[in-house]
C-alpha cells in the first residue's frame, strides 16, 4: 500500500457531459484559424477602404482628434457587415468551417457533433456575443474572459457556450 500523497492530481477520470462528437480542435489551431479568417477580411477592406480614400480620412481625422460623420461611416460599415456574412458566415453556415478553418481541418458543431443551424451561429454565437462585447469596458473585459475560457478542459470559449458549440478536428 503506497503513502497518500496529498499533492497527487486527482485519479478520476473526468468525461466530457456531452459525449464524444469527435476529437476537440487544438487552442493553437483554433488561433491560426482565426488568425487566417481576419487576415482574408483584412485583405479585402483595407485595400478598399485605402483606395477609396476612407482610410487616409479616418487616420486624419483621428490625428487632428476629430471623428468623420455618420454618412462616411455608415455605408463602410454595412460593406463590413456585407463582406464579413459573404467570408465568414456563409461558408460556416454551408460546411461549419470558416476559411480558416477549412485551411487548417477544423469545425463547429453543435453538442451532438452536428452542424449548427444557421440561426444558431448568427444570434448565439456572434450577435449576442458581439453586441455585449461592444460596450466600453465591459466589452474588453468579455473578451478577455472569452479567450480564457479556451483553456478549460473541454476548450469551449463563451461564445462556445452560449451557442452551444464546440470545435473539433474535420475528418
């Protein structure tokens, strides 16, 4: 009979509550997936936003301390919307992979290993999340608790959660 030692990690064996839908998708992979999806974003309204000459008057506004108005805000905004539905979330909604995602062999599903309806992935995962996460300290602190939470046990962040979805490895 070996001493007890009260500094052993536990010996039980902790099971996932929602069984086994398929094998959790690395914290790295899920970084580089998101990593890649902002870029391709990135790669498309910066260059437009450039060339139409929005971004030179929003980094001279923002220098002399000022804020450009609504009407040259507000149609950029809606092209984000627009671009960010056609790049993200309609492929997510067609196969539960983003870009990124599918580069790197990653998906959403939901709790039974299924894909997510696409109301689910519009209001749980982005809206709602979103939306809280836009208030001014509140929102930095939501996501910080957002990206903490990747390194629980079955690596779900709160916009995980509050969707009900998990990130696994695509076979």
């Amino acid at each position: 009979m070996s001493p007890h030692d009260p500094y052993a990690p536990p010996d039980a064996h902790v099971s996932d509550p929602v069984g086994e839908p398929g094998e959790l998708a690395g914290r790295g992979v899920r970084l580089g997936a998101t990593l890649i999806d902002v870029l391709l974003l990135a790669s498309v309204t910066v260059p437009a936003q450039w060339f139409s000459g929005y971004l030179p008057r929003s980094i001279d506004a923002a220098m002399a301390g000022q804020a450009l108005p609504r009407s040259a805000i507000l149609p950029w905004f809606a092209l984000g919307v627009a671009l960010y539905v056609a790049m993200q979330i309609w492929p997510l909604h067609r196969s539960g992979q983003t870009w990124g995602k599918r580069l790197l062999s990653i998906r959403i599903v939901d709790l039974s290993g299924e894909k997510p309806p696409l109301w689910r992935l519009l209001i749980l995962r982005y809206l709602i999340f979103k939306a809280f996460a836009a208030i001014p300290a509140v929102g930095a602190l939501l996501n910080l608790l957002d990206v903490l939470l990747i390194f629980r046990q079955d690596r779900r962040c709160l916009h995980d959660l509050i969707a009900g979805t998990r990130v696994v490895v695509a076979r």
